[in-house]
C-alpha cells in the first residue's frame, strides 16, 4: 500500500522513483519486520504468560526438556503479523502472488493455530489428529493447486518442472500437477513443524532457507535472469522476493526472544505458517525439486522421523536414540546451543549447495 502511495509521488519528488526496484522495498520490508517483531515481542509475551498460554512438555520426550513446560507459546501469531504487515506495505498489493503466498501463510498458520488451541484447552500435548491435520492441509493444497492449473490455461503460470541441473528437460505434469503441490506443501509444512524443538533451531533455519528464496524470487521474476541461468521465468513472482524479505525480518526478530534460553516458543502456528509459505514459495518460482536442497535440513529432520516410526513398527527397534533427529544429539551429550548452531551451519551449507545448482545447468 505504501509503496504504491509513495512511487506514485515520483514524478514530484524524484528519489522516490527508488521505490520501484524490489530490491530497495526488500530491505524496507526486512527492516519493518524486525521493527514490529522488536516493538510487540514484549507485549505478546507477557499478554501471553497473562492467559496461559503455555508450552506442554509431551512425556515421551526428553527428560531435560521439562524446565521449558510453562514457557509461554503461540508466538508465531508475532511471526505472521511481522510479515504480512510489512507485505502489505511494500509488496505490489495488485500482484496475484502476493495474495496467493499471503493467504498460505493466514490457512496454515491457521491450522497451527487450531492444534495449539486444542492443546491448551486440555492441557497436554495433544491437539488436531494426524488424520485432520493432514486432511486439512490437503484440501488446502488442492485448492492452491487447482488455482494454479487454472492459471497455466492464460499462460500466467506453468504446470512444468524446472528440473536442477538440466536446462531442457522440463516436465509438464498437467492435472497431476495438482496432486504435486499437495505433496510439496504439505511435506514443507509438516517438516518444519518437526523442526521446530530447540530453541532458536526452526526460526534460524526457516531464516536461512527464506534467505536463500529470496534470491530465488527474484531471479525466477526477472526474464533476463532467468534466461541466463536457464531456469523457468514466472513474470510478477519477483514481489515474492518482498515477502522473503518480511519473514528474514521477522525471523531475526523473534529469534531476538526465542534464541537459548527461549523467551517464548512459536508454537504449531508459527511453524506451520512457515512451513506452508516455503512449500507456497517453492511451487510459485518453479523450484519445487530445488526445496529438496534448500531446505535440507528440514527433509532430514522428517526422515528421521519416518524412518524411526518405521523401524519400530517393522522390526521393535529403534535407529536413533530419539526422534527428530535434533533429540537423538541431545542424548549424546550435545548442548542444546551447539546443536542448534551445528544445525544453523547445515542450513547454510544446503543454501550455499541449491544457490549453486542454478547455475550449474
């Protein structure tokens, strides 16, 4: 909304033509989600200490966990008002995909926010059913996806591939392409949400791959760009790179409170809000299979799980000491800080590697 008050005053007052480039509005955008995350972190923690609002400690888990029970949760409502707020304010409102991602961040943080509620309301560490949980993400997926095929008929999108590594062979799922992005959403959703365990490990690392997007958008909206590094340009997904800049703001700012010892926790609504936007943002830029990479780290931690429940049910044994893999480290003796930073450096290393990929086709 600003950004289109202020560029309109250029032709008045000359410096604001500097309101155009995206990304000068990325950094404004940066700036203005760390500023609400610094402003109103206090408050929403102490209004959410004041209503109870507190993290259940599930009794399977980690024994050295249990100091954490009472820290207030639910912070990721902070998370998402600092980053569409500022989305709003820099971002072209008239660009579809803005609306789009804005959206996938409101539904999911909206499914996070139910499960957290449940949770709170009996007083343990159960919320939604796996089998709910699931079966809203997928009609949300579904709903993304049908959009986006209906889309591809007036050439505003493409149901193809971008394939890393290869410049020409470009897939095109058609219908399938819906059955696709549900699997991608609710993959990244579900993966951060198994992520987020220590503090500081999620938002760190959703800051890191978000990062990494951010150049992503804005190569994957730019047509010379994208004709140089060969990958599919989707012309107006560049305003995306306005929201990536919103959620590095953000992350910085809350991780100010959630960093060791956490202040307050993001709870199921921040990670899942999270974790749909990213799975959101990859299906929008073509770089779907490039998530795989990006956000590494993420897949890793869900394939512990995976194969962990797997292993149990097929053979009554278990592969780690404890599952998501964050834990299994803790019971080797690892601090909780170490593990995190360790973590944060696996991130980035997956980032600097899917960065590369772009140009090695």
């Amino acid at each position: 909304m600003l950004y289109h008050f202020l560029y309109s005053l250029h032709d008045v007052i000359g410096p604001f033509n500097v309101f155009k480039y995206i990304t000068f509005r990325t950094a404004l955008a940066i700036l203005s989600a760390m500023l609400i995350s610094f402003l109103f972190g206090p408050s929403m923690i102490r209004t959410l200490k004041k209503l109870q609002v507190e993290q259940r400690i599930r009794e399977e888990g980690p024994q050295f966990h249990k100091p954490k029970a009472g820290t207030p949760t639910m912070g990721g409502i902070l998370i998402i008002i600092s980053v569409i707020i500022p989305t709003l304010l820099w971002a072209d409102i008239m660009n579809l995909f803005v609306w789009v991602i804005v959206t996938s961040m409101i539904v999911f943080g909206t499914i996070g926010f139910i499960d957290d509620f449940m949770k709170i309301r009996r007083g343990k560490n159960l919320g939604l059913t796996i089998s709910s949980k699931l079966a809203i993400q997928f009609a949300a997926g579904f709903l993304l996806g049908l959009l986006l095929i209906y889309l591809s008929k007036y050439g505003v999108y493409t149901t193809k591939l971008s394939v890393p590594f290869f410049k020409t062979f470009t897939p095109d799922l058609g219908l399938f392409y819906i059955l696709f992005t549900i699997v991608v959403i609710i993959g990244s959703a579900n993966a951060v949400n198994l992520t987020d365990g220590l503090d500081g490990l999620a938002i760190g690392s959703v800051l890191i791959a978000t990062a990494t997007f951010a150049i992503i958008t804005y190569a994957v909206g730019h047509a010379l760009i994208a004709n140089y590094l060969g990958i599919i340009n989707i012309k107006g997904t560049g305003e995306l790179t306005v929201f990536c800049g919103a959620v590095v703001g953000a992350s910085i700012g809350f991780l100010w409170y959630n960093s060791h010892p956490a202040e307050i926790f993001m709870g199921d609504v921040g990670s899942m809000a999270l974790g749909g936007s990213l799975g959101t943002l990859a299906v929008l830029t073509k770089q779907e299979i490039l998530l795989v990479l990006v956000g590494g780290l993420f897949v890793i931690e869900a394939m512990s799980v995976i194969l962990q429940v797997s292993s149990y049910r097929l053979t009554g044994n278990r592969i780690f000491k404890m599952a998501p893999l964050h834990h299994h480290f803790e019971h080797l003796g690892w601090k909780e800080s170490k593990v995190v930073i360790r973590f944060w450096i696996v991130a980035i290393i997956f980032s600097l590697l899917s960065l590369a990929t772009l140009k090695l086709r």
